[in-house]
C-alpha cells in the first residue's frame, strides 16, 4: 500500500497491488543473530513462519507483519540478501514473463501457505522476487504501519531506462486501461513509480560497475522506517552491525546504509524535514 508518499508493505495485505513491492525477506544464515540485531533496531517483535526452507519467522511492527526472515541462506548456495517481491496475479506467468525479458528465474514458483512464490534476476542481474497472494488469506483489518516498516525501494543499476522497460512490461506499468494506478516519470539517470499518484519506488542508474562483488553489483535497495536515522546509525553499530554511508538527505528523507552482523545490506529511512 501507498501512504504518505511511501510503499507500505505486508504479506497478503487487503491492499496488495499487483506489480508493486509487497513483501520483503532477509536470507540468513544466523536466525538468531539476525532477530538480535534486527528486532531491537527497528521495534520488531518476531512470530513463527512457514518453515519450508527451514526456519522463518514474520517481523511484526506492532500487529502487522511488515516483513520475513529465514534461515535459508545456511543450507542453500543463496546468498545473505534482503529480497524485494513483486505482487503478481499469477506467479507462474509472471516468472515465464521474465525468461521472455531476458532475465532468469531462479528458484520456482513454489506453493507457500499463503501464496506462491519465485526467485528471479533482471537482465542486468539484480534479484528480485516474484508473490502471488491468496486472496482468502489477506488480512482484511491488518493496517500499514511506520516505524519498523520497509517503506521505499530502489533499483541501483548501470541503466535505470533498460530496467524500467523490463519492469515496467513485466508488471503493466505502461498501462492505458482505465483505472490503472500507475504513473511513470522518466527523469535524468532515474525513473520513479508512482502508484496512486505516491512515489512507490525508484530506478537509478549510471552508478553501477558489472562486477563479481555483490557490493557493487545491480541490486534492489529496502528502506526501513525509523524515528531518527542518527540515533539508529548509533543503536545499529552497538549491535555489531557497521556504517557504509552515514545519514544523508534525500527527497524522501535522510537515508543511510548499513550492514547487519552477517554483512547484508539495507537501509534506514527517516521522515522528511
């Protein structure tokens, strides 16, 4: 859901939007340590999930399920990674829409409890996730939250208009049907979605080297809300995570990027000023 002028995300939420970011997972090789970390830096509580790949639990930020974490990362060739994923109607054509487009399906689709599933990459090699919700499992009283919540994505890539056509054919973002919520901008080294006339999600290219390290690889970027990005930078560190940039002031408010105690990367993001 859109709120604000941020993406609220939630696993199979009444509001769940076709072709927009609606749920994020952390792979992990250490559950515990990634609870630890994770749950007192942004107000997580955590419940027990679907535990096909092993152990999974749902952060709650307050009552609403705002993310997934799992252990997968310890028995597969997977790396540690926070994973964005799409809405879609129907996963299995989404993930052939995605050979069609050059780009690779890695993992499924795969029946979950609540929905299906896969694993993908876009030409350029930036993974990203494909979910199919089960309209008879979506939480009708579940509400999009603040703080806790991962409230804006974006793509880093060599070549933000590529990756726009790619995505934006994949999940009808250039629709002229009457009633589509989507609005693209095509503006200097970057491309913004808009979903019901809010910024959801952002494209930037021009950044990004091809190269073996996944530091500097194309990658899909999740911010996550917070009071004060400084005062989390401070707690972030004490858990053992680390600093790659310090706070900086962007249009959507100060952002910074850090890494957990595994080394996976991800973002804080305050209220704009």
């Amino acid at each position: 859901m859109v709120e604000k002028g941020r993406l609220y995300m939630g696993e199979c939420q009444m509001t769940f939007v076709p072709g927009v970011p609606s749920w994020a997972t952390l792979l992990t090789g250490d559950l515990d340590v990634a609870t630890r970390f994770y749950g007192p830096l942004l107000g997580w509580r955590f419940e027990a999930g679907p535990d096909r790949w092993g152990p999974y639990v749902r952060a709650m930020a307050g009552d609403t399920a705002v993310a997934g974490l799992s252990a997968a990362a310890r028995h597969t060739e997977l790396p540690n990674a926070w994973t964005t994923y799409f809405g879609t109607r129907n996963a299995d054509d989404a993930a052939n829409g995605v050979r069609e487009r050059g780009g690779t399906v890695a993992i499924g689709p795969l029946d979950f409890d609540a929905g299906r599933l896969a694993l993908a990459a876009d030409p350029a090699g930036a993974n990203f996730g494909l979910w199919e919700c089960r309209e008879s499992s979506a939480g009708a009283n579940r509400q999009p939250v603040g703080t806790g919540a991962p409230v804006w994505v974006e793509l880093r890539t060599r070549d933000a208009f590529d990756a726009a056509r790619f995505y934006g054919d994949l999940f009808g973002w250039y629709s002229e049907a009457e009633g589509s919520p989507f609005d693209v901008r095509w503006e200097d080294e970057r491309v913004v979605l808009s979903v019901e006339d809010r910024d959801a999600v952002g494209l930037y290219g021009g950044a990004i080297e091809a190269a073996a390290d996944p530091q500097v690889r194309p990658r899909w970027n999740v911010h996550f809300q917070v009071p004060s990005v400084e005062e989390a930078v401070e707690t972030a560190k004490k858990l053992g995570g680390r600093v790659e940039s310090q706070a900086e002031r962007t249009a959507h408010g100060p952002v910074a990027e850090l890494r957990d105690p595994e080394g996976t990367l991800f973002h804080i993001i305050g209220a704009v000023t």
